[in-house]
C-alpha cells in the first residue's frame, strides 16, 4: 500500500495551506465558507502553536502532500476532540480522501488514545455525511436550522466515532486500502 502519514505543518506549508482552503470547492462545505485572508491565516497559525485544544496536520502519501487534517475541542477530561478534514490538492488520486480518513482516525485512536471522535456536517453536504457512515461514525443529533448560507439556513448533523468501534471497522476499510492501492 502507498505510505500515508501526518507530519507536522510548518511556515512553509502556509501559503499550500491557504491556497487549499480558500479553494471554491472546500470553501462551499466549511462552516465560514469566506476568502481567508493572509492576517487571518496567520493569527490561526500563532493560534495553533500556543493551543493545546487543536491539532493540524498535514496529510501526506509517500512525499506528496495532499490535504489537512483538522483535530478540535480536545476536552481530556472526557477524552473527546471533533475533526474536520480536506483534500487540498486537485489531482489527488481516487481513493486519497478514504484514506485520509483512516490515516487520521489510527492517529486519532492509535497515538492519541482518545476515547470518542464527533464530526459536525453541513446538511447539505451529503458527501461528508456518506463518507462519515462509511468510516463507521453514527449520527447522534442534529441543530436544527444552526447555519446560514446563501440567504437559508441548514440544519448541521452531529457524527460519533467511538474507539472500540473504530477496532472494527479499521479492519475492513485496510482490506479495501489494500485492494485499491495495491
């Protein structure tokens, strides 16, 4: 299989970084869907490094980046944290977004041993609320009615991974990483 992992950002990813969210695609799905300007990219950045409530990372397949990982609302004492996610680049191969996913959720559940993972979903972005069910998560609420876009307002759907389901469903998801890129 090709070699996935996370790596760390640093100051030369920024301009990569920017670039990718302010993209029409990824912006369309992000709760603030507005061009992120530099100042704003940067005071994330600073916000990023002096925090222990979020975690970024790269996402990467052999020396290729290829999107981001996006960990928040750590709460230890509950052992939780939410994630948000993204493929930056175009031509990513099929089948990159998949296994971001499990790259991220070993992370997740492997080397940062928390015990529960929730995602939120923009209702209309029926993409995510697959891929969440495909990964395994559950839906466990919605705010109604929660966002603003476009003159509507959408509904925002609440997924939960917990760790002991991940144990298995990782299984069949590797078997079909492995069928894909092998």
């Amino acid at each position: 299989m090709l070699n996935a992992s996370l790596r760390d950002i640093v100051i030369d990813d920024l301009e990569k970084i920017l670039a990718w969210r302010n993209q029409e695609h990824i912006r369309a799905v992000m709760f603030n869907n507005n061009i992120i300007l530099w100042q704003q990219h940067m005071d994330w950045f600073n916000e990023l490094k002096n925090t222990d409530n979020k975690i970024s990372k790269i996402f990467k397949i052999n020396n290729d980046d290829f999107g981001m990982l996006n960990i928040s609302n750590i709460n230890e004492y509950c052992n939780s944290c939410y994630w948000g996610f993204y493929i930056g680049e175009k031509k990513a191969p099929k089948g990159t977004g998949l296994l971001l996913g499990y790259t991220s959720l070993e992370f997740i559940f492997k080397e940062l041993n928390f015990r529960k993972l929730c995602a939120e979903v923009i209702e209309s972005n029926k993409i995510s609320c697959y891929f969440h069910e495909k990964l395994g998560f559950k839906l466990e609420g919605t705010s109604r009615k929660q966002i603003k876009r476009n003159d509507n307002y959408e509904d925002i759907y609440i997924y939960s991974l917990f760790a002991e389901e991940w144990e298995i469903k990782r299984i069949e998801l590797n078997l079909e990483l492995e069928e894909r890129f092998n």
